[in-house]
C-alpha cells in the first residue's frame, strides 16, 4: 500500500490478489478506472519471478512501465521499435533477476526465443491486458491474442490473470475458453458509474455536428473549475484536426490526437494531456488506452461508435475522481449505416483455402507468422486464416507456437467450417452497431439500456441522463418472471442464446450465432419464440 500510495484497496481488488498468490488464475472484469492494475501489481512483489504483463499498444506498455519505474519498481518494455542495444539491455536485466514486470505485445510472443527466454527467467504470473481481444464476441479483436493460450504452457504454466474493463457474460466464457484459464475466480464489478450524466444530441448534417461539439466542450470548460480537462472522440484523422483547430479559435487549450502523427508529437500530447497543460484532446479512438487522470470531466462523442462495448470503454476515462462528469454523443444515423458498410467484408475464403492448402502440403509443423511467405496474403491475414482453421478443428498446434493441419477434413469442408464462423463473426458485429443505434434512439433511461447490454439489471430510471431529465423514462423494469436476465434460452432458427436485458415489453438476447437480438416480449409469449434451457 505504502509503496504505490494508496489509502485502501475495494474488497474486488483483495479478492483477486489472495486469489493470484494462491496460484489461482483470476477473470477480472472492472470498469475502467476501477484499479484493474492492482491485481497483479501488488502481488508481482511477493513473487519469485518476473510478472509478463501482454497489453496490445506500445504506447500503453511504455506509460505502465513508466508509472512503475516512478515508484522505484523495476519494469521494462520488450517491442520492435527498441535498437538492439535497448533490447539487449533489457534482457540482460530480466536475465540477472533484477526485473519484476515485463510489458510486451502478443506479437513478440510469436518469437521462440522471446518465448525460450521469459521461460529460462522463470515467469511467475501471466498477466492478459485487455483480455476482451481474444474473444470475437468483443469488441476489439486481436487475432495474436489467440496464440496465447499455448505460449503460456511453453511457460511452464504460471497463473494467469485475464483484466478487462467490458466483458459481457458470453465473453468472460470465450476468454476462460481461450486462454485456457483453470477454473479462474471471476471478479466482477458493477458496470454502473453513476456520477456520469449519459444524454444523445441528434445533428443533421456534419457541420451542425462540429459546430455543436465544439461550442458543447469550450462551454463545459468555461463552466468548470480551472484545471478542468475534457476528451473529444471523433471518426477521422482530419476531423480531429478540424474539430481542435475551432476549439482554439474560441480559446480553448486543444491538441489533436491520431495514428497519423508522428510518435514524438503523440507523445507530447499524451503528455501534455496528463500533466494538465492542455484542456482538450480532440482525437481518434487510438487514445485513451492507460490514461490515468482522475479529473477528466466530460468525455464528447462527434461520431458514433461501432459498438456500445467501445462508447462504454471510452466515457469511462470520465469522472475517475467520483466527480459529476459528462458524457455525451451527438449522433447522426448516417454513421450508423457507414458502420453497417464497414463491417460488411465478405469472409476471407481465398486466403482460408490457400492456407489450408498450404499447411496441408507441408512436410511439418509451421509457424503461422511464416505463412505470409508462402501465400499471396499479408501476415494478419493468413493468422486470420489460420485462427479460423482451428477454431473450426482443421488445425492443431504443434506446439513452440506451430500448426500442423489436422488429418480427416478435406480442404473444401475445412473452408466451408471457417467461411460459416467468419460470417457468424460479421453478424456479430453487425449485431453490436444496431445495439449502439438502439442507444442513440432509446427515449427510455440510458443508463438501464447501458447496464442491459452488459447483462447487469437496473430496476429505476437513474435521473441522471437526459431521458429522465425530459420525463420520457418513467418505467421501472421488472424483476420478476419467466425471462430473467442472465437465463440460458433457445430459439429454432439463431440458436442457443442468454438473456442480457428485460423490459415492460422486450427482451434482449445474444445469441452465439447471430449476436443479439431484441425481441417483443408479447410475441415471445404468444408463438414461444424463446425456451429457457435451465
């Protein structure tokens, strides 16, 4: 407690710790800001061994190690933006027994001898940043994330502990699925942060929009007291450059934040932002990963986002203090539709076959990073590929991070397997940008419609969102029934499904095939659209 200043730690954070230094893995699941870093930071200085932290950004690797060194703690970094000297200096330290935290990407993991190495220093926990990657029910992803799982084993098999700040119910089972956890204890806290005010503005065209974010913000820091700082998210690069250069017209602090920017100016504002020296960022979805400031008062949306599992994470950089703080998207069904085009990609059937084929052919196991050598495809997609061809069971590992195709499925029935999983993805996805339109336009409490969508019940309007200032949410959820949230169900045509919210006249359902689903709860009653399964 001393060493990293805190006062107290919430009985969720001490749960999970015993649980770490019992050799337990641990599932954790805390909204963002709720100190998910605790959970292994604590114990990683009892242990006997280096704590390997996997997190997907560089920029996020860089800042915890940074935050950790500050306290004297020995952390590094391992990615493939260091000079040799750098890298070898880093190993010489984690060799010598003198580093207690490790941050690295997925994608150094695909390097045997990064793997042979971490082994040799004795890793006393794994620890799975963002675990919401290795799911494709979440919302963010990340195919290396899914050669994890057999790098751990190569370990030796420490405990892991999966951190996530969203996660619905389905997901916490694909990440324990995945990773391969050990029956984890799952922590999970609420999802509610109730000293943030949720509200929608409706814009016609892309100019009102601008126009009302930016008089929207440089009127949330006039009104607040000095020091106060705020986000601004945005669809495109040029329009976070537009949307800061007319803050600074009206004399706010802004800076302009995207992946288009040179590292050194990302860094700066990153810096500048955390420090307090700008009131504004005005950026892309690349920021925000690892902000730790506590009093950032509004967080503004001048796009909408492709799932409400990403509007959650980002307003949840918000009100971290317990402060009152604003979160507000201004909305446009337009960007709804030019999500739905987005994730409209057709399945990758020729780069499935040609990888099959491929490893078919082969006369051994093959790493998959190697694939791009030998089909007409780029890295991440033969590891797309090769992902899909597993999950479907035409692929094994091998082991030392290889595959091997798996003997008794041709190719054409291997492609057909993947192509149908691929596609289930996509409707998942789709799936997750209408639940985000079914946000903007709810005239019902926010907040209950946020909460749902995790699987968590809330029985009264909040009074704190615009639809319980303008009176149109005035219904209380009911408790009780036939449908109860979290019920397993069933229906004939999309299959096995949970239930994730009840209302007066609906019920949301994800299903594992098609996503979710809101249904009408008289037609569910009158035809038995829905069978529970417990």
């Amino acid at each position: 407690m001393e060493t990293f200043g805190w006062d107290a730690l919430h009985a969720y954070q001490l749960e999970a710790m015993e649980s770490v230094m019992e050799g337990h893995d641990v599932l954790a699941v805390l909204p963002t800001g709720a100190g998910k870093s605790a959970i292994y930071q604590v114990p990683a200085l009892l242990l006997d061994g280096p704590v390997l932290v996997v997190s997907p950004l560089v920029a996020l690797q860089r800042d915890q190690a940074d935050a950790l060194r500050r306290l004297g703690l020995a952390a590094v970094v391992l990615n493939s933006l260091q000079s040799a000297a750098a890298r070898r200096d880093v190993w010489e330290a984690i060799d010598d027994g003198h580093v207690r935290y490790v941050f690295l990407a997925p994608e150094q993991l695909a390097h045997e001898d990064v793997v042979d190495r971490l082994r040799r220093a004795q890793t006393a926990l794994v620890v799975i940043d963002e675990a919401h990657c290795v799911s494709s029910w979440g919302h963010d992803f990340r195919p290396e994330y899914l050669r994890l799982a057999p790098v751990i084993e190569r370990l030796g098999r420490p405990p892991v502990v999966a951190l996530t700040a969203t996660a619905a119910p389905p997901v916490r089972e694909d990440i324990i699925d995945r990773l391969g956890l050990r029956r984890p204890q799952q922590t999970v806290a609420s999802f509610d942060r109730p000293n943030l005010h949720l509200a929608v503005v409706r814009c016609t065209d892309a100019e009102e929009r601008r126009s009302s974010v930016v008089a929207r913000a440089a009127a949330l820091l006039d009104h607040r007291p000095s020091g106060a700082t705020g986000l601004v998210y945005t669809a495109t690069r040029a329009e976070s450059e537009r949307v800061a250069a007319q803050l600074a017209q009206r004399g706010v602090s802004a800076m302009a934040y995207h992946a288009g920017l040179r590292t050194d100016r990302r860094e700066e504002v990153h810096r500048a932002f955390s420090c307090g020296d700008v009131q504004a960022v005005v950026a892309t979805s690349a920021f925000g990963m690892g902000i730790d400031k506590p009093d950032i008062r509004f967080v503004l949306h001048a796009a909408t986002p492709e799932s409400v599992d990403s509007y959650y994470q980002q307003i949840g950089r918000a009100g971290r203090d317990g402060a009152p703080a604003v979160a507000e998207l201004f909305h446009r069904a337009e960007d709804l539709r030019l999500q739905a085009f987005l994730t409209a990609v057709s399945a990758p059937e020729e780069v499935v076959r040609a990888v099959s084929r491929t490893l078919r052919e082969a006369q051994g196991p093959v790493r998959p990073a190697d694939l791009a050598h030998r089909v007409d495809a780029s890295r991440a997609g033969c590891l797309r590929a090769v992902n899909l061809l597993e999950q479907v069971g035409a692929v094994q590992s091998a082991g030392r991070g290889r595959v091997v195709h798996r003997p008794g499925m041709a190719t054409e029935e291997a492609v057909d397997a993947a192509v149908r999983r691929a596609e289930a993805h996509r409707q998942l996805i789709r799936s997750r940008v209408d639940m985000m339109g079914g946000y903007a336009d709810t005239t019902g409490c926010r907040r209950q419609f946020l909460l749902g969508y995790f699987g968590e019940h809330l029985a009264d309007p909040c009074g704190a969102c615009d639809t319980c200032d303008s009176g149109t949410a005035t219904s209380r959820r009911p408790t009780s029934g036939r449908f109860t949230v979290q019920l397993p169900v069933t229906h004939d045509e999309w299959g096995e499904g949970v239930v994730m919210d009840v209302e007066e006249d609906r019920l949301t359902v994800l299903f594992t095939d098609v996503g979710y689903r809101t249904l009408a709860l008289a037609a569910v009653e009158e035809q038995g659209l829905l069978r529970p399964t417990r």
